[in-house]
C-alpha cells in the first residue's frame, strides 16, 4: 500500500407487450415485432423513468406455438443507477497472483465491464475513480456520468459500455483522498434521478488529508510496520511523511453519511487482504446504510476471482422486478409473460403476478432470472388462455 495514494442504478428498459385478437385458445405465432429488452430508447438522460416504443414490424422468431399477437403495447422499467468509484491509487498496481499477471485495478476494471455488459439495460452505470488527474493527493473526480446500460446483443460491445472501458483507462498513482473525493461527488449523486447505489472500490484505509491530527494507533506507516510509534512519522515536518499519513477517519465517515442521508446506499468493498484496516472500513460501512452481515461490516473481495459475485449480489438488490405496462389489455385472463419463448406462468411464487391494473411484478424464480441478466428478452402477449402451474 502506498500511503500517499459507490456503482450507481435509474432509467428505464424497454419491453414489449402484445395483444391478439383471438381469444379460442393458443394461435399460431405472433406477427409483431420482438426486440431485445433496451430496444427502442427515446433520448434522454439516466436516471429516473423513461417511456421507450415500440420497434418497427419483424417477427418473433418463436418456433412454438405459445406466442400469438399482433397488438402491442409500450411497458416500463425502472432501471436503477450503479455508480462505481474505484480506488486508483499505487497500491492499486499489486499484481493479483491467480490473474496472470493482472494487477488490482485491472481485475477491478475488467469485473465491473463484465457486470455493464451483463446486464446492459437493467441497470445505468457511472464511474468516478481516485486520486484525480493531477494524482498525488488530488481528489477523485467522474470519468463517465451515469448513462444508460446497452441494449442485449450477442458480442457486440456497446457505446455505454465502450465508454465505460475508455473511462477507466488509466495507470494507478498516488494516494486515497477518499473523504475529499466522496464530498466532490456529493452534487452529481444529488442530482441523479431515481434508485441509486454507490459501490466504493478501495484496497486501503482512507489517508491525504493535510489537516489531519493522529496518534501512532492511525498513523499509517505504524500500522504497517515502517515507522516506530516513537518517531512521529504522522507528525508535521516528518521527511517523507506527515498528517498525510493518517487515517482519514472522520472525514470520510462523514463523507459517506453524507451521501446516504440523500437516499443513496453506499457499499465499501475491500479488493485486498484489509484486516489493518478493518475499524475504518467498518465504519464507512455501516455509515453507507447496507453494512454486511458477516464477520467484517464492509464487503471482503481479497479473492479478486470473485469480485463479479460481489458485484451481482449488489446489482441483484437494486434492481425490482415490477414491470409497469402503459396500456394495459382489457382481458387479463388472456394474458402471458414470456422469457424469449418461454412462457412464466401466473405463480405468486415463482412466477409472476398483476400488482395492480397495469403493473405485473415477477415473483421467485422468475425475478431471479431477470435481476441475473439472464432474460434478454420479455414480452406479455395476450390473447392465449393465462398460463397456470401444473
């Protein structure tokens, strides 16, 4: 660690409601048009709730017989915004050993892309990353605003996603101005419309601050062995030294509390073996409103192959699984969910159900399958008899 050293979610996908005119059981397949979920956006920015069409004709490329419609109807998600802020101080740099040569940041960087690309138009996605241009102990700043998740599509990168890449190009170096960073932010998170997270990425305790007063218990080089508690290594004057070097406590609690006083949870993910620095980062934890469960407060990834895992689990608690439908068919009793070609059945467990006259919600099993990014395709078709449980 050199001692000079949240992800966020809101817009709306799209999905695709049809209607068919026969009522005398399953007809042949549907004329109109199927797209992939995120087909369709109408321009606007991220954050908060967004209205997409409909696509122009096709088919649906179903070979069963369980899809029929040629009416279709717009339908509304409301996509929440991850907003990602990533340590990229020199510590950063640590070579990661079961990642071929790979170090800290660039297994960071290639673990929050995958999640992007999985999940494309469930959630936004924004980026800021510490320390900032000028490095040293410069605050950290957005790279990329938050900015709607790409359409579905087999291997084709998109521009969300592109720019996500480019935004974190960048070589780690200097030091972790986390309070001063997180306080920068705190008018860009502000203004972010709907559902926000805030995933904060760091491999060390929180340090820069050139006002900061500590004993040698936070003083950083004592911490980790470099510095007697004798030698005042965290005091003013020390060559190579001073209040720079203390933990940044305070400041950065208070940062984060900021930031969940908002209605944002923030949740601070160690990517390294972070005992030294546990206190701290359980506080920034519990001050983030989501603290964990388990033995530490804040979210271990020191395994850096599981980093993905992490992310999904907070992906899959912010995105909801209600479905707003903008017009809504008449006879509910003829209408179905389907994942692609497949038809969910109407199950309060795990299935789907109306939550009001023109909301479905996706229970159980089948909410799991979206929040997994597993569904890139949705559609309710009516017209059929509503598919029920065996």
């Amino acid at each position: 660690m050199r001692w000079v050293r949240l992800v966020v979610f809101g817009a709306l996908f799209s999905l695709i409601v049809e209607g068919c005119g026969n009522r005398e059981g399953r007809g042949g397949p549907a004329s109109s048009t199927e797209k992939p979920i995120g087909y369709g956006a109408t321009s606007g920015s991220a954050g908060g709730t967004e209205t997409f069409g409909q696509g122009a004709g096709g088919s649906l490329n179903c070979s069963d017989e369980g899809t029929c419609g040629t009416e279709t109807h717009a339908i509304t998600f409301d996509a929440p915004n991850l907003y990602f802020v990533l340590d990229a101080s020199a510590s950063m740099l640590t070579e990661v050993p079961s990642k071929n040569g790979y170090n800290r940041y660039q297994v960071v960087r290639q673990a929050a892309t995958s999640l992007v690309a999985k999940l494309g138009p469930l959630i936004n996605a924004g980026v800021a990353v510490f320390p900032g241009p000028k490095q040293g102990c410069s605050a950290g700043s957005e790279v990329m605003p938050v900015a709607p998740g790409d359409p579905f599509s087999s291997g084709v990168v998109g521009p969300t996603q592109q720019a996500f890449i480019n935004a974190m190009a960048l070589t780690p170096a200097g030091g972790t101005p986390t309070a001063a960073t997180l306080a920068a932010l705190l008018p860009t998170l502000a203004k972010l419309k709907g559902r926000t997270v805030v995933l904060l990425l760091t491999d060390g305790g929180p340090n820069c601050n050139a006002f900061a007063v500590c004993g040698a218990d936070d003083c950083m080089p004592v911490i980790e062995g470099a510095c007697t508690p004798s030698e005042g290594c965290c005091g003013l004057g020390y060559p190579g030294g001073g209040p720079r070097l203390c933990v940044d406590r305070e400041p950065t609690v208070a940062a984060i509390e900021a930031i969940h006083a908002l209605g944002i949870d923030v949740y601070v993910i160690g990517v390294a073996d972070l005992a030294l620095y546990e206190g701290v980062l359980d506080d920034m934890a519990v001050a983030g409103g989501v603290p964990n469960a388990g033995a530490t407060k804040y979210l271990e990834a020191k395994e850096l192959g599981k980093l993905g895992e992490v992310f999904s689990v907070i992906a899959a608690k912010a995105i909801e699984c209600t479905i707003a439908v903008t017009d809504p068919p008449a006879d509910k009793g003829f209408t179905n969910v389907y994942f692609g070609c497949v038809s969910i059945p109407l199950d309060p467990k795990n299935g789907w159900g109306w939550s009001s006259d023109a909301t479905i919600t996706l229970h159980g099993n089948a909410c799991e399958q979206l929040k997994s990014g597993s569904v890139q395709s949705l559609k309710i078709v009516t017209g059929c008899p509503t598919d029920t449980p065996n």
